[in-house]
C-alpha cells in the first residue's frame, strides 16, 4: 500500500517532497490483482490473521529469505506476540482501498524526481507493474534489484538502502 500512497501524495501535492520513490507498486488493480486479494480476503475472514501471514509471506519473500529457518521463526514469533495484530475489519478495509487503487491515468501528473524500485522475483507485484507505473511518469528512474521479491528490503538492505540513498543525494537540489 505503501508504493500506492506514495503515487497518491505525489499527485496531490507535487511541492511537499523533493523526491519520491515508489516500491514494489502497482498502477492500477486489474483482474488478476483483484483475485488475488479475493483469496487473501477469504483466508483472514476463515482462518485469521496468522494463517493470512504465513500465506503472504509466500508471496513476499524469495526461496532464498526461507535457507535460515530463523527468518521464519522470527516472523511467525513476531506474528504470535503482536500486542495489537490486525483486525478482520481493518483487514479489509486496507483490502478494499488496495482494489480501488487507480493511479494509471494520473501518474503523468508527477513532476517530482521518481525513483521506482521493484524486485525482479517480486510475484506479489511484479515487474510488470513497476515498468507501467516508471514508463507513466515522465523522467523517472526504474531499478529492478536482482534475486530479490517483495520484501526486498528485508532479504537485501543494504542493496536497497544504496539505491535509495544515492538517487536522494542526486536529486537534492
């Protein structure tokens, strides 16, 4: 939701921010999106919130980030011990606003240095996307982080950090 907020906010206020960067991000809900979170919506309202977790998980994380049995651990522990998981209604309001989501024909609106960054085995939201959402907003910059998925900044922070930081410091002024 974040990479939709972010094309959002640029729209709506072009002076607030010197630079914007959008992650693993989607343009604009299609058919195969929308099934998606269909499914995603039918396992919270059945099964909960840790069962939706471990099932997006999937879909955010490469092979690679499973190798360290820790990193599962880790994230169903921390799944298990959240003092305030997310409710079913507020579950599905975020899914609701993620299937509205229609960015496509206003991204042309963005006059603000771009930076979209995807990861090439992001499945969650793929390349695809992020090349619609770079090639509709005119100048911008698209990285694409090899052997990485959604949860690029988790599976590669310091790779992601770079790119974040260095397309800030060339757009300072």
């Amino acid at each position: 939701m974040g990479g939709a907020i972010a094309q959002e906010f640029a729209i709506a206020y072009p002076r607030r921010a010197r630079t914007v960067t959008i992650v693993c991000s989607w343009p604009k809900t299609d058919p195969w999106m929308h099934e998606l979170m269909t499914q995603w919506d039918e396992i919270f309202t059945r099964q909960g919130y840790l069962a939706w977790s471990r099932n997006s998980w999937q879909w955010v994380f490469t092979h690679r980030f499973y190798q360290n049995p820790e990193n599962l651990l880790t994230l169903v522990n921390s799944a298990e011990s959240a003092p305030n998981p997310q409710s079913l209604d507020a579950y599905l309001r975020q899914s609701a606003a993620f299937r509205a989501h229609d960015a496509l024909d206003r991204l042309d609106q963005i006059s603000t240095p771009t930076h979209v960054i995807c990861g090439e085995e992001d499945i969650y939201t793929p390349l695809r996307y992020s090349i619609d959402v770079a090639n509709a907003i005119p100048g911008s910059t698209l990285s694409v982080m090899p052997e990485v998925g959604h949860g690029m900044f988790w599976e590669a922070t310091e790779g992601f950090n770079r790119l974040l930081i260095a397309f800030m410091r060339e757009n300072e002024a």
